[in-house]
C-alpha cells in the first residue's frame, strides 16, 4: 500500500514509516526537520518518499501531498499524525492558537483533502492520531484536549459523511494514552506510559485491521470506559 504520514520526523510518526516500510509497504513522509527526513530515508531506502511541510500552511500542504501521491503513483491511506503539545517558549495565547492551528485546523485540512482524493477514486483510509486526552478536560491542557476533541468529532462526522458516499472509505482514530516520545519527554505525572515501538506496533495492527477506533496501548480502553461514567464534579477536582 501507498501510505502518506504527516509529522513523521520524531516519534510515533518515525515509527510508524520504519514499522509500514519493513512490511513492504511504501511511505511518504512529511515535516518540517528535513535532515530528520532525510536521514529516515537513507535508513529505509526506496520505498520512502520525503517533503518537507509545515502543514499550516495549507496551500503548499495540497501541493506537497499531491506530489507525494504523484511520485508514489497513488495514495491508499492517509495518516495524519502531525501534532504539538504545549509550547513553553511562546505566550501563552500565542502558544495555544498554534497548538490549535496545527492540531485542529490543519489537521481538518489533511482530512479535507484525503477524503476528496478517496471520493474520486472511490476507495481509501483516512487515520488521525487523536488521543485519549479527546475523552477528557484538563485545566492545564485546556487546548490539547480540546484539540483532540475536535479530532474525535471530526472524525466521527467524516465517517458519518463517508458511509454515505458510494465509496469505501474507512475512518479510523487512534486514541493513544501516554507514549515515549519528545511530546512527553519533559511531562510529569505520567502513568502506564508505553514504549513507542510497542504502542505503534498496536497502531499499525488496527490500522491493517481497519478499526474505527483504536486505543493504544489495549488497556487506555478501560480507563475510556471509566471516564464516560465520571461526573463532571469529579473531574473538575482533578
Ligand atoms: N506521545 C504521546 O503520549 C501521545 C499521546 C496521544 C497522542 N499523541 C499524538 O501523537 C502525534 C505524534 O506525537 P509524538 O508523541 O510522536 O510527538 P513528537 O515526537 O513531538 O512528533 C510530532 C510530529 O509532528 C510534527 N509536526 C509538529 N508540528 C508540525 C507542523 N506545523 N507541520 C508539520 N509537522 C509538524 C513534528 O515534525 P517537525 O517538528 O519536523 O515538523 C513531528 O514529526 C501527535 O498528534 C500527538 O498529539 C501523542
């Protein structure tokens, strides 16, 4: 398969192209770190397409998938992966309208534009890294979790929107709970945090699966099934 991946440079994107490349399948890969890019090229080979993109920027974002797809000779799945946590060094409101831009509105756009090339052809896999923090509201990651929120929702209208289109179009969203990656390196209070090896090796089994739904690692599904039934006086004491 031709699978295109946003912010494949670090972590669970990284991962995602050496774990799809080793099962043959061939891989476009996007950020804005092009040495990181091309380093991960030269360790998979030929099977591994490379463009530097800030998907912000949503005009040269149609260009570069376009042209990732025209090299690749077609798209059969689209991974949008691409995501910040919170930034340090920015104000705060400057830090949460790009943490929004990049992870709600750009991700939209990826979503937008995958689902228009898979209408035409009639068949594709749009996947979207949201996260279990999509679940939940957290005074200190106001924007994170509503981003995430956002994708969740997104994503549920799309495969609403999907189904009733004469095309076979699966939507799937990943909920991770806490990975190993530079996301989290410098985050406290974490718990039942997996390697990034093992929570994509999961990802990429629900994502051959077709799922709509995949949470990462197995047992963040309880800790979703618990927090549908918490009442919001409980989290807001959290
Ligand atoms: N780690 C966790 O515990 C966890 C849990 C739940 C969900 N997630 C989600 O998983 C996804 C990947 O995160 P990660 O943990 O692997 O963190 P990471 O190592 O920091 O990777 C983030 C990736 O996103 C890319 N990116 C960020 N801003 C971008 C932009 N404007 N344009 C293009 N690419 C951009 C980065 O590439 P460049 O910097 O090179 O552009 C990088 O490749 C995110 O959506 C995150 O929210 C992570």
């Amino acid at each position: 398969m031709n699978i295109l991946i946003t912010g494949a440079t670090s972590g669970i994107g990284k991962e995602l192209a050496l774990q799809l490349t080793s099962k043959g399948h061939k891989v476009g890969l996007m950020g804005r770190r092009t040495e990181r890019l091309q380093e991960l090229k030269d360790e998979i080979g030929d099977i591994a397409f490379i463009r530097t993109l800030d998907v912000t920027n949503h005009e040269k974002a149609e260009e570069v998938y376009n042209s990732l797809i025209d090299e690749m000779g077609g798209m059969d799945v689209m991974i949008l992966n691409a995501g910040i946590g919170r930034i340090q060094m920015l104000p705060p409101w400057e830090a949460e309208s790009k943490l929004i831009e990049v992870n709600a509105l750009a991700f939209a756009h990826g979503c937008h534009f995958a689902m228009d090339y898979f209408r035409n052809r009639e068949s594709g896999h749009i996947v979207g890294m949201s996260s279990m923090a999509a679940l939940l509201a957290h005074h200190r990651a106001a924007a994170y979790t509503a981003s995430k929120h956002f994708i969740s929702n997104y994503m549920k209208g799309y495969r609403q929107k999907a189904k009733r289109m004469n095309a076979d179009i699966t939507i799937t969203e990943i909920r991770p709970g806490y990975v190993w990656t530079e996301m989290t390196e410098r985050a406290k209070g974490m718990f039942w945090v997996a390697p990034v090896e093992k929570a994509v090796s999961q990802m990429v089994t629900g994502i051959e699966k077709r799922k709509n739904y995949v949470y990462v690692t197995k047992r963040w599904q309880l800790l979703a099934w618990v927090a549908k039934l918490v009442p919001e006086w409980v989290w807001d004491r959290l």
